[in-house]
C-alpha cells in the first residue's frame, strides 16, 4: 500500500470543492467563498493540504498560553483551557498560498478575533495587529481591521478535526481574505499596535497587504 496516495489522506479533497451548501447556519461563510471563481489570480487549486513554514515545526510547550497585549485595556493571558471555554465559532472559508495553491472549502473552528479583542478592549490609537508565534519569534503584521473581519478566527480545528503541529497547532490562525501567510501558525500572541511593524516574510520581500486577488506577493 503506498502510504502517499490519496486514499491514506484524511485531508485530501475527492470530487468538486466544497461550496458550503450543507452547513449549519451558524457557520459562518467567508464571503470569497461565493465568488463564481473562487481561484485567485495565477493560483491552482490543491486536492491536499501542504505545509509550509518559514523555519521548521517548533516544539510548542505542553503549557501552551496566548497573550493578548499592547494597546489594550484589559491585557488577556489564556491558558488551552481558558481558551477553548470561551465562546466558539465555526467558519467556511478558502486557503490562499502566496506559493500559487489555493485549497478550498476548509471548516475552521475555534474562537472569533472580534471576540477577543472585544474582551481586551482595544484602545483608540491601535491600528495594526502583529501576530506571534512560538517558531523562533515569528511575526506577522496585518491592519487592525482585517483582523476584525468577520470570517477570521484562532482556529484549533480543521475540518473537525484537531490541527496538528505541522500545520500549526494547537492554535493557529485564520485571516481567509489574505494570503495564508499571514494566518500564523503556533499562535502565542496578538499584539496592539499604533504603527505598522513588518514581520518575517514581510521583512523579506513578501508584500505588505498580501491580498490574493490583487496579487500582493511581493513588496509594497
């Protein structure tokens, strides 16, 4: 048996890509999930799910905790439990790659930016969210209102099923509307900020926005 085809894949995609038709309503719908062509410019579709990551799957600590800090007034320290006790959502969206494969149809579920921002409390003079993860100090950079769209999420599942380290759990999370990049994988930290400050792939020639319809790959 070959350990590498498609039928030994849990997350490998048989048939058409999920349009969502049979969700719940509470799911909630990422809206370029209703686009008639769901696949950006110069992007193909993936049947799998590949991983990527700029330095390797870092060893996550068992203790694992997400902090919530910067332009906030009530700074926010959640421990796996915590987290997983505050209110849950689910969201369909696309999985855009900044490397030309787009997977599509994914179900995420964890917790809503909106929610937990509204439990810090952002402060007036925040404007931009860098994102942390536990991989070498990772950062990424995002305005504070793509943060706040309604599809994005810190995600703990993935199509039901528990999000392995390789692909960035415990906790990961989901910006669906920018290029996958900036959906941090091994999530530790959201920090507020009043200045932009480019993280890793951005300091490196990727774009700033990263939108994939527009095509921001590289600088700007």
């Amino acid at each position: 048996m070959d350990p590498y085809s498609p039928s030994n894949d849990d997350k490998y995609q048989h048939g058409n890509a999920p349009d969502g038709g049979e969700l719940a309503d509470d799911v909630i719908i990422s809206p370029d999930t209703l686009r008639e062509n769901r696949i950006p410019p110069n992007q193909s579709r993936t049947r799998k799910w590949p991983v990527l990551d700029a330095t390797g799957t870092p060893q996550v600590p068992d203790n694992w905790e997400l902090k919530v800090f910067g332009l906030v007034d009530n700074p926010l320290s959640l421990s796996m439990k915590a987290f997983q006790a505050e209110p849950r959502v689910k969201v369909f969206a696309d999985f855009h790659c900044v490397t030309q494969w787009s997977r599509l149809g994914n179900l995420w579920e964890g917790v809503s930016s909106n929610h937990l921002l509204e439990r810090a409390g952002v402060q007036n003079t925040a404007k931009y969210v860098i994102l942390h993860g536990y991989d070498n100090g990772w950062t990424t950079n995002l305005p504070l209102a793509d943060f706040l769209q309604a599809d994005v999420l810190l995600a703990d599942l993935h199509d039901g099923q528990p999000i392995n380290a390789d692909h960035g759990g415990p906790v990961r999370a989901m910006v669906p509307q920018l290029y996958a990049w900036k959906s941090a994988k091994w999530i530790c930290g959201i920090e507020l900020v009043a200045e932009d400050q480019p993280g890793y792939w951005e300091r490196g020639g990727y774009h700033n926005h990263g939108d994939p319809w527009k095509e921001e790959r590289w600088g700007g």
